[in-house]
C-alpha cells in the first residue's frame, strides 16, 4: 500500500510522521519503502497506526512481542517532545487570548493551564529519566532491580483529567465573549490534544507495559 | 448490597470462561451462573437465571446480529452487557456492549472493572432527566475541596461522615463533568462562590 493511500483513509496518521522522523513528499512510495528508508520497523509504524485510527484497537500478544523496543521508546519519547514543544505552547496562545478578555478569571484560568502544563511536564520527566532507562536496561538483560513495570503502571496516573477539565471549563463555564471563533479553535486544538494523549497512553498501556512484563515473566523463568 | 451480583458468562473457549468464574467467584462479590458455550440459548437463559451483568464473547454471536446484541435479548432485559475481547473485534460491534473487558489486564483489574461498570449503569439509570444543578449541600463541599481540603476534613467541618462526602463529590463531578480539584477550584472562583481574598 502507498503511504499516500493509507494517509488519504486516515489521516490521522500524517500527525505520526514526525514522531517517525518521515517527512512528506514520499510521492508515491509504499509505507515499506518509507519505512525502510527511514530505518523504521513497518510493523511497529503500523501497530500505531491501527492504535491511531481504530478505538478500541486492541494489539495481539504477537504484534507485542514483536515490537521493536528501542523504536517504541524512542516514538515515545518523541511524542512527549511533540506535546511539549508545539501542542502545548499553541494552545496556550489560544488561552492568553481568551485571558487577556476574560478579567479576573484570566489569570486564574492561567493558572490552572500553568500547573496542569507542570504535572504533565513532571509525568514526561519521569518516563524519561526512571521508566524508560529501567525497561531498556531490563529488557538488555540486566536483572536484579527492585523497580518493576508493575510500579510504573501503578504510576501511570491519569495526566488526562485536568485537560478534559479545562475543555469542561471553557465551553460551558466561562462566561461569554466576543471571541467566540478563537474559543471554539482552541477546544478543537484541546480535543484534538486529548484525543492525541488518550492514544498515547494506549501505546503505552497495551504495548509498553504488556511488552516488559512479558520480558520480566521470561526473566523470573530463566533464574529459577 | 448485600445480594451478590449475578453474572451469566457465555464464552466459547473453557479456558477463558474456567479462568474468569475462577477470579470472579474468588473475589466474593459475584455469584458466576452456568456458563453458556453458545448464544443459542441467550433470550432462555435470560429469563430463567435473570442476571444483572453478561459477559459475552461478540464473535460468539450469528455475524448478522453482532451490532445488536441487545435484539437477542427479551424486550424487558435490564442487564449490564460486557464483552470479553482477547482478538480484534470491530469497534462497531463494541459499541452495542455497556462495557468492555480486556482478558489480558490483572485479575483484579478485571473484579475491579466490572463493579465500577455495574455501578455507572446503575446510576446512569435512576439518574435519567435528573437535574444538574448542584444543591445547596454539595455547593457546600465543593467550596471546601476548592479550598483545598480533604474529604476527612471536609466531613469534620460539615458534620456529615466521609461517605456521604464522597458521593457530594462523586455527584458533584458528574454533574460538572470536572474531575480534577484544581479544575473544581476554577469552577467555584468562576461561579463567585470563593471570597477572593
């Protein structure tokens, strides 16, 4: 299948390409021979696809094993750089906006982005610099560590809910204004973003996770 | 709720269906009917054993009626369904089920989920054309949790006891749809319900 093909039935897949380091003007190459241009496993870029365009998408145990673990991580580490560097800053324009007309409550709605952007921030980090070094260390075979991948589900905390609160907040909250074309852009960027987020989490919920404790399950076999 | 919840499993394969009576019945809340192979029997089975949640396999069903599990039912059925997935099923045939269970999550992730589902279809039910203005009392907590204060303290203040906070808070959340304190915070600064000081 052309990639082209693919984008045109789905065209939530062209939000991936970056994160795959693909870049547009493929004409009329097949996804392998995008793929293996840009040292992609076509198999992982497809599991997240199928993720990105199908709800409720659920991976077989197979397509989990098979994942690349070094091109899952570092998806999504470039993920969280995506969230970071452009989903969050654009929406927060929006919002300086829409505080700059909403009085008192401006800074108060400031706030609340600024802390939300925070907790977000500190979740990021902590994949980063404890989970992800963990799995890649456990999954080249180092033993002995305390930490399991059961810790980070448990610490996998719904990053979600502050974001479906400010969308709650905007639409139905605040009192009306004048701007009413920037508001309902920056919904649709908060949805589009929470819906981005909600799919990031399922790579990480029905790959990552079921990945290393597959990886964790053989270990504990071998030891004993 | 002292009556524990009924649950029918119908599941073809007897490993899955062993496996889930097993962490079901273990659990202590649930009472796990004869397990049904097929959906032959779907309508029957209903009306004799009257269960308040199915667990079904969709692609146990005719392909034909997969998108509406319900019409297998009798008309007057008031059951939580939930499908079992442990394949790729299509999404549009999920959407007929009130919840989903994936086989592979914890064993008591799976305990844990159904009870939750049983609880919102619950609520979802006697809660049809209620009113979501907040009353006087959960505007009451709400300004408090604004505030910052935990559910104990909130319950010492109020004089009421931590349950009945816990579910001010969990209408409260319903009715707004905000989850988050810091997003209950905006909500009572925006409703001029805290003193700005």
């Amino acid at each position: 299948m052309r990639l082209a093909d693919l984008i045109t039935m789905s065209p939530n897949v062209i939000l991936m390409l970056p994160r795959f380091g693909i870049s547009m003007g493929f004409g009329e190459a097949t996804v392998d021979e995008i793929c293996r241009k840009n040292k992609v496993s076509t198999e992982f870029f497809l599991l997240v696809c199928n993720v990105y365009s199908f709800d409720d998408y659920v991976p077989t145990i197979q397509e989990i094993e098979q994942t690349d673990l070094s091109q899952l991580l570092s998806y999504l580490t470039a993920s969280h750089r995506y969230y970071q560097e452009s989903r969050l800053p654009h929406i927060e324009t929006h919002l300086q906006h829409l505080a700059d007309q909403a009085g008192r409550f401006g800074s108060v709605l400031l706030k609340f982005y600024a802390d939300y952007k925070a907790d977000l921030h500190k979740h990021f980090m902590y994949e980063e610099q404890v989970a992800f070094p963990y799995i890649k260390s456990r999954c080249d075979g180092a033993g002995g560590s305390s930490y399991k991948i059961a810790d980070y589900a448990r610490s996998h905390s719904n990053v979600e809910d502050k974001l479906n609160d400010l969308i709650q907040i905007i639409f139905k909250y605040l009192p009306a204004m004048m701007m009413i074309d920037e508001t309902i852009e920056m919904v649709f960027d908060i949805l589009q973003f929470s819906a981005d987020l909600n799919k990031h989490s399922v790579i990480e919920d029905k790959i990552l996770i079921p990945y290393v404790a597959l990886v964790e399950e053989r270990q504990k076999k071998v030891s004993k | 709720m002292s009556r524990k919840i009924k649950i029918l499993i119908v599941e073809p394969s007897v490993v899955i269906s062993v496996g889930l009576d097993r962490i079901l019945s273990l659990s202590g809340r649930y009472e796990v009917l004869p397990v049904l192979a097929d959906a032959e029997n779907l309508a029957a089975s209903y009306d004799r054993y009257r269960p308040d949640v199915m667990l079904i396999n969709p692609t146990i069903l005719p392909y034909t009626k997969r998108q509406s599990v319900r019409s297998l039912l009798p008309e007057h059925a008031h059951v939580l369904l939930v499908a079992i997935v442990y394949q790729y099923v299509e999404p549009s045939v999920l959407k007929a089920y009130n919840a989903i269970m994936d086989i592979r999550e914890p064993e008591e992730r799976i305990v844990q989920q159904i009870s939750e589902s049983v609880e919102s279809f619950h609520s979802m039910v006697k809660n049809e054309g209620e009113s979501y203005e907040l009353t006087e009392r959960e505007t009451a907590v709400l300004v408090l949790v604004a505030k910052g204060m935990m559910s104990k303290e909130i319950a010492e203040k109020l004089n009421i006891s931590v349950h009945t906070v816990i579910s001010h808070r969990k209408n409260i959340t319903r009715k707004t749809g905000i989850k988050s304190v810091a997003g209950l915070a905006v909500y009572a600064v925006l409703h001029n319900l805290m003193d700005m000081e």
